[in-house]
C-alpha cells in the first residue's frame, strides 16, 4: 500500500489560465491511479491550508474527494510552507 497527501494550490494566481482546473484535474487522475487499500489525504491551501479530505483508504474516500476536489476554486493569497508541513 502506498499513502499520497495532495497538497493543491488554490490561491488567487491559479485562477489564470485555467491553472485551478489543471490542478484538480490531475488530483483527480492521481486518486484514480491509486488501488482501494491505498491511503490518500487532501490538503489545499490560499492563506491558509485546511483539510479537504482526511485521511483514509480510497475505497473509502473516492468519490468523496473527487467531488471535494471538483469544489475547488481560487481564492486569496499564497502561504505554501505551513500546508506543505500539514501534508
């Protein structure tokens, strides 16, 4: 089993160029990749990091996270350090 933290910028600069929909996009692609007995947690950040999604197994989590994920949108200012060191 493997455990994955995904950490997603959600700051105000990811709502340029579509970056915010490439980023869930790819969150979405990674918790897809993963197998049912993995582990996957999420965090996004702005000014602040919060937990989108505890952890737990993808079986458990699926669908729940992809449609936390999908709720994304770009908001506030960057502090990256404080939600990498929460992930």
């Amino acid at each position: 089993n493997v455990g994955v933290a995904l950490v997603i910028d959600k700051s105000k600069s990811m709502g340029k160029d579509s970056k915010i929909e490439f980023a869930r996009l790819a969150a979405i692609e990674v918790l897809r990749s993963l197998k049912d007995d993995d582990f996957i947690t999420v965090i996004a950040f702005d000014s602040a990091p919060y937990e989108v999604v505890p952890m737990a197994t993808v079986a458990v989590n699926r669908a729940t996270a992809i449609d936390k994920i999908n709720r994304l949108f770009a908001n506030e200012g960057t502090n990256l350090f404080p939600a990498m060191e929460e992930g």
